[in-house]
C-alpha cells in the first residue's frame, strides 16, 4: 500500500514552503513554472489529491462545523468555542476544534486536513504569522470551491466573507475615557508586541480619547512588551518617576502585573493607579482588589458566528446554490465596561 | 440524495437513547430484541452504515490524532492539549480536539463522527456523565476494532488501554501534610459533589493523611459544594466559628474564594488560613497573596499521552499488527507542591 503523502511532506522533500506547494498544486501564477511543475509531478507520482471540496459537499453533509483558532490557553478562544457549541448543538451540528498555534503552517494544514470531507464550513480566527503574511490563499480556495467560512475576532479585509467582531476602536476609546472622566490625566496603554489587528485598532481608540479631550499624546507611554517581567520593571519605573496615574492594558496578566507592582511599591489601586483590562478572564474577578474590564463579549461572537454558518448552510441547502454571494455581512458585537474596584 | 443519517437522528426517531442505537447496531444483547430489530431495520433503510475502523485503518494513515475532553474552560485541559499538540506536531501528526461538554451522548457522538476514518488514534478523558453511568462500550469498540485509546486523567479500569494518570490520593495526602508540618490542625476539604474519579481519590489523600497524624476526622469539614457561592457561605461560616485553620481546595475558584472570605472578615492569609489549590491554573499565580497549589502537570501528561500513542501507532506499522495487546501501560506522572504566600 503507497502511504497517502501530506502537503507537508511534499514541502519537505522539495525543501520549498507550505505554501508554494499549496499554490502550487493550485497551479497560481505567483509561484514560477519550474517549481510549480516539480511539484505537480512530485504530488502526481505519491498520489497526491488535492481537495476537491465542491465535489464533497455535493455527495454529503457531514453536519460538523471546523473551528481554527490560534491558541487554546487563553480565556477569550475559550468561550468563543463554548458559544459556538452552544448554537452548534441547538441545531444539530457537531464542532470539531484545531489549533493554529499562531503559525501560517499550521493553519494551513489543519486547513486542508479539515477540508477533506471531514466538516461543512469554518469559523476561523486568523494566526498572527498569516495576518504579519498577508497570506490568505488557502481560505479564499476553500471559499471559493464552495465552502462558506465565518471569520471572527482576527479578521481581513481581503477576504469576502462572513465576520463577527467586536469594535476594538470604540472599545478602547470608551474604556480610556472612563479613565479620562475619573480625572485621570497621564494614561499608559500597556500592549503587545505584534501584527495583529486587533492591536493597532486598540491603540488608534486610546490616541483618540487623549486627543478629543486635549490631553498631551506621549509616545513613552504606549508600552509595547512580550511578557509579564518585562511589565513588571518599565510600570514600576513609570510608577516611581510618577509619570502614569493609570494604565489601560490590553489583557490581564499585564493588568494584574500592573496592579502588583503598585502594591509592592506601596501605592494604592486605584487611588494611586486606576486600572482597567480588556478581558473576559477570570483573573479579573477574583484579583484584589478585582479588575474593571472591557468584556471582549466572547461567547455572544461565538453563537453568532455560529448561527451565520449555519444560516448559509442552510440557505445553500434550501436553494441548492452553493456560491450565495454578494452578501456578505460583517456583524460587530457590543462591548460593555465591567466596573470593578481597580477603578472605582 | 438522500441524506446519510446519523446515529442522533435515528435515536431521536425512534425515541430511544444514543447508547441504545448505538448498542442495536453492534447486536449487543444489552438491548431487547424488539429494540434491536428495529433499530437495525430504521439504520438498513436509510444506509445507515456504522464505523468499520479496522478496514478504514487498512486503507490509510491520517497521521491526526483525535482528542475528547470534558470542556475547555479549564486551565488544566488546556494545558494537556498543548502537551499533546507539541510531541504530536514533532511526529509529524495532527491534532483534532472535540468536547464532551461532560456528557455521556455528546462523547459517544464525537467518538462515532472522528473514528469515521478522520484519525488514527484518540486521546480521552471521560466525561463525568460517562463515569456515573459506567458506560464504556464505545470506548471499547474503538478499541476491538483496532484503534489505540490512551485515557488521561478521568480514566477507568474497566477499559483496558494505555493511562496516564496522576496518583491523586498521593498528591492530595503530601498537600494535606504539608498543611499538618505547619501546625495547621482543622483543615477542611473543599470538593466538588461529583462522581468523577479523582474527586473520590483526593477525598481519599485527605483523610489518610488526617489519620496517620493522630488528627480527628470530622465529616462536617469535608464540603462537597458546586459553586464559588456556595463556598463563600459555608467557609464564612467555618471561619466565623473559629472551626478551620487551613483549607485544601480542588480547584483554585474554591481556594480563592476562601481567601477572598478571610480577607472580607478582616482575617490574615497565611496567618489565620492557609490555603492549597490542587491546580495548574493562573489565578493562583496572580492573586494576592499567591496561592500553593499542588501542580497536575497537565503539560507533561499531555505529552506522555501523545508519545504513547504514538508509540502505539508506529508499533502497529511495524508489526503489521493492529492489537499489539497484552501490554498497556499506566503511567504515573509525578506532581509537586508549588509553595507559594499562602501557606508561608
């Protein structure tokens, strides 16, 4: 028996990426003639069978949706998947769940593993190397032989497709003017270090509460950072030189950082720092004192975006066509500021 | 075309259980003839066709592993998942994961739809639903039919494959001793009303270790509870009258909310009440103060579970033979006290 070869395999053997055998095998121009035709050849003589998704969705419904989300440790990735069960289940679907690990590899072959018959459609939330790439091929391929995909949370532009988001720009602006209302004046947003969407739109909502309420824009106060040790010195510098009274993080372990520090030092949160989170994490709620938060609404996204899939499985089934375009809805889901004693 | 049904629907029609289909179709004498002939005759006259794993493992390797766990809003899952996702990528293998939502159906369900040829081999740990019932007859078709099964964690011992397992009464005894070294003399056991195995085996840890020190065993300190509600009563309480100086928690909710309760009744943690956690989790990290907790090691049972099955599966290739019986192993992986604020 000649052992089925994987895109993986190819891209080893050939010493060439993922990628360019992805593209390859999809004979795309963008890849030149002479790799493209090793590794047509190479994939012809292991038997390699590229998804023929059209054709597998017309002999049958497996009745199970395909999640791919970039990390599982993490709060927010967990209640979307509970949300998505939730609709799932309500209507009959099973949910089977994969991790990107934040690499374009990865989510490229969990991509093409789920594809093969295995699921009806996706709900995915894009790797932060695809979004840093701006490499999106493999989900316009399985989008355009048929199989509708729902985006959620890490979304692109490039991509016609269904989404669900939250406004992180209006999320951030209302958060930091609660701040601002408190009469805080020297705020610091405490962020991370990457390409994700998500952050630069948290960032544009901070600049803008500062600079519709005519306080100072001070470019030493946007702290980009990997890591809670790295938090834990620059807040506490920023502390002892008395340059913030309060911080704005983008998740809670640097929130939580944030409020170790002061204590350590002897200041008072929130008296002497206000702090506020953007999580839905459980940290928050049992940290003292606890954390107001920015809830990221993660099991509501999870039961729309399942509902939308299933919608257009539905409406695919209903009238037998299996390209519903041209009406594509991008839905933005409500956030709210949970007030709790870091700020109160 | 008609529409392949699945073993829910035609539990539904015939409003039996899933467990009852799926027993009719395997002929299982468990069921009544009646139920079983008709059973076999709704799945005849709709194509039913149910798993034939060993022709569908002769056919082909997937290389993706398929995981069931109870849920996902658990630090502890999370991190087995990223100990199972990082010695199965080194191999080479893909990583599947679906949810039980700790129910018996949705665990039979998920087994039927992944073992459809999707994967080689599953990785599981039973739902509570599954451990009340007793019902392990899926688990032990995979098995019959040639599919390795490894356990993790909520294992039983009715099923014959490989384990990986914490010695939880062992971990349980060392915490409660630890809290005894320290003087501590009324300690409560804070547990969850359950019938998941390794609650009744930490049950076990606790009053042994009571015991061997000469210390009184009072039923009215162990407090099986469901909810962080619950334990704020009934731990104000305790402390209000003076019955407890130290509580070991399953979880870090229950020992958070403990701390949170001395705290509020103006009492000092360690001083007043020490606490341990039995956890992997991050609240203990961040709270304040910091929490001892006894590590499950969710990260390394992760990756004993994948390397073997793994193992089992590369085994299997090479021998040809798909029940290499006769050898299961159960692996106990060691767990460590993490000594943090509160009990120092």
């Amino acid at each position: 028996m000649k052992r089925k070869v994987t895109l993986k395999q190819i891209a080893k053997e050939l010493d060439v990426s993922i990628s360019t055998v992805s593209k390859s095998l999809r004979n795309s121009l963008e890849i030149g003639e002479d790799t493209r035709l090793k590794v047509q050849a190479f994939a012809k003589f292991y038997n390699y069978r590229p998804n023929n998704i059209a054709l597998s969705l017309k002999n049958r419904k497996t009745k199970t949706i395909g999640i791919i989300i970039p990390e599982i440790v993490h709060y927010f990735f967990s209640t979307v998947i509970n949300g998505i069960e939730q609709v799932a289940n309500e209507n009959g679907y099973s949910v089977i769940i994969t991790l990107s690990d934040d690499s374009f590899d990865k989510e490229v072959l969990n991509m093409e593993m789920l594809a093969n018959g295995s699921i009806d459609g996706f709900i995915i939330s894009l790797s932060k190397e695809t979004q840093f790439k701006g490499d999106y091929h493999h989900i316009s391929e399985v989008i355009d032989q048929g199989m509708p995909v729902v985006m959620f949370d890490r979304v692109s532009n490039e991509i016609l497709c269904d989404k669900v988001i939250i406004d992180d720009k209006l999320a951030a602006y209302e958060a930091v003017q609660s701040l601002i209302d408190k009469g805080r004046k020297k705020i610091a947003l405490v962020t991370t270090v990457d390409y994700v969407s998500v952050g630069k739109l948290r960032t544009d909502g901070y600049t803008k509460a500062l600079l519709d309420n005519g306080l100072p824009f001070n470019e030493n106060l946007i702290i980009k950072i990997e890591d809670v040790d790295t938090c834990e010195i620059i807040i506490g510098k920023l502390l002892e030189d008395k340059a913030i009274d309060a911080v704005f993080a983008v998740n809670e372990l640097f929130a939580v950082t944030s409020i170790k520090v002061a204590n350590k030092m002897g200041l008072n949160v929130p008296k002497d720092l206000a702090v506020i989170a953007f999580t839905d994490g459980i940290i928050s709620k049992y940290s003292t004192p606890t954390i107001t938060t920015v809830s990221q609404s993660g099991k509501k996204m999870g039961n729309r975006a399942a509902q939308m899939l299933i919608d257009r499985l539905e409406e695919e089934e209903k009238t037998g066509l299996e390209e519903v375009e041209e009406n594509y809805r991008t839905e933005v889901i409500e956030t709210h500021l949970i007030e709790r004693e870091s700020t109160n």
